[in-house]
C-alpha cells in the first residue's frame, strides 16, 4: 500500500504525520523504525496518526522512532493542530480541542498559515508531585511524559548524550525510565530569566532539538526552585524557554510549597511549520 505522510517539525523537533481518519492504516514496531531512521527512512523523532475523535476535533496517536508509544508529546502536539488546520479538519478562528495520550488539550492557533510557520498556544496537563532530588540539583515530573529536570553550568560544553544516556536508564526511574533535561538559566533580571535546555529523549535515545514536555517540565521545576520568572498580577509566571533552534514560552498558574506544589493551566507556545511530504510502501 502506497501511504503519504507529512513531514512537520516544531523548534527542530520533527515527525512524520499521516491522515488516519478512516482508520485504514496500522504500523508496526517495525515500519515506525523504518519510518524514523535518518539513513534507511526519511529520518524523524517521531510518528503521528490523525485519527477521529467521538468527543472532540480529533484524536492524536503518537510513536516514538522505537516504536513506543502511549505518552504526550508537546511539540508534536503543536505539529497535529498546524496539520488539522492544513486539513481543514479544523479551523484557526476557533479553538481546537483534541484527545492525546494523557488526555484532553486545548490550542489556539496565533498566527500563520497556507503553509507559513504557526505560532501555537497549547494547553498542557497540570503537574503535581515535583520530586526534589537536592544533591543533583533535580526535580523529576511528568508533565504527560516523565522527565528528569537538572540544572547545570556550562550547557554549552556538557556532556548531553553521554550522561542522557546513563540517567535515562537510572534506576530510581525504572522500568520506564525517563527524559533528561540539563538547564541552564540566565537571569536577566529581579523578575525575568531565560532557561537554556538540551534533552536526551527516551525512545529517541539521543538529543533532539527540541522537547515539548521537556521544556515545560524545565519552567515548572525553575518556578519550584524558586528561579524567577515573569509574574502576572493574577498570580501566573511565564518563561522563557531557549532550545537548540527556537524560543519557545510557558506560562502557568504556580501555587503550594515543597511536596504541595503543583502547575495548573500549564501552556506552552512555539511554532510548528510544515517541511513537506513523502510516500513510501508500507
């Protein structure tokens, strides 16, 4: 069977996307393997099935390049809304609800379009149960996948891969393991910071440009160590978040101390922009 997919990428993070409406296609380990390897595939950090939804606008069904699957992912998420769009399943005068592995999300396209690169606001889960680990200077959390948050100096120079590899694997998070993500922020002032990140992805099992999830697990972990960021009359904090090609923003409503804490109406806006399409026989 000749099937199409869509090439998308959001802050570098890119994924093959095709239209399950009709539920026809079914891949395997194997085929997403494929798919996803740079060398024999068309090379991508993820699959995504646009499926139909009974209660919302549509269903997001995502893979990582080994096949699993079952978690969030925050650029991707950003990615199937900007493919709805190009669909025409949805429209960008209105809201777009969606179904995703962790539940129901909320996006409202900003700006773009035919084609253009999308600015993108989409609503997160909320975060509860921040895991403190003091003496490596880390939070663990899962903000719709589980991530490993530590903060470091010298992002530049660290050594991303070698210890993304070793604290993926580490044993206080198995058996799933976890996404790592070292930060670096850069406090501009009193009130404001920029977070600096690169993350080592499971299932990808290298750094990746960009981490949706990991980028929103970096602000809410800032804001629980207490680095400051841009705060709102009405109580929200936003950040600035820096990943290897884009800036991206989170904003949040942060409330509770040590084990109490927790992030509701979590967003996280970046963009997503359509790289183009392919065909292959699955």
């Amino acid at each position: 069977m000749l099937q199409k997919f869509f090439k998308y990428h959001g802050a570098g993070n890119d994924f093959l996307l095709a239209d399950n409406r009709e539920g026809y296609l079914s891949l395997s380990r194997d085929q997403i393997r494929h798919l996803c390897d740079r060398h024999t595939g068309f090379g991508a950090d993820g699959v995504m099935l646009l499926e139909k939804s009974l209660k919302k606008d549509f269903r997001m069904v995502f893979y990582n390049p080994d096949g699993s699957g079952g978690m969030m992912c925050g650029n991707g998420g950003r990615c199937i809304v900007a493919f709805a769009a190009d669909l025409g399943v949805v429209s960008g005068n209105f809201p777009v609800e969606f179904e995703a592995p962790d539940g129901l999300h909320t996006a409202v396209i900003l700006s773009g379009a035919n084609g253009d690169a999308r600015q993108i606001r989409l609503k997160m889960k909320e975060v509860t149960g921040v895991k403190e680990y003091p003496d490596d200077n880390a939070f663990f959390l899962d903000t719709g996948t589980r991530h490993l948050v530590i903060f470091v100096k010298g992002l530049d120079d660290y050594p991303v891969k070698e210890q993304g590899r070793i604290l993926r694997q580490d044993p206080r998070f198995a058996p799933e393991g976890t996404n790592v993500n070292f930060v670096e922020p850069v406090i501009l002032s009193e009130a404001k910071s920029l977070l600096r990140v690169r993350t080592f992805e499971k299932g990808v099992e290298d750094e990746t440009l960009a981490c949706g999830t990991g980028i929103v697990a970096t602000a809410i972990a800032a804001s629980r160590k207490g680095i400051p960021g841009k705060t709102a009359p009405d109580g929200r904090v936003s950040y600035d978040v820096r990943a290897s090609i884009s800036d991206l923003k989170v904003d949040f409503i942060p409330s509770g101390q040590g084990s109490g804490f927790q992030a509701t109406d979590v967003w996280l806006t970046g963009p997503a922009e359509i790289v183009g399409t392919v065909e292959c026989f699955l």
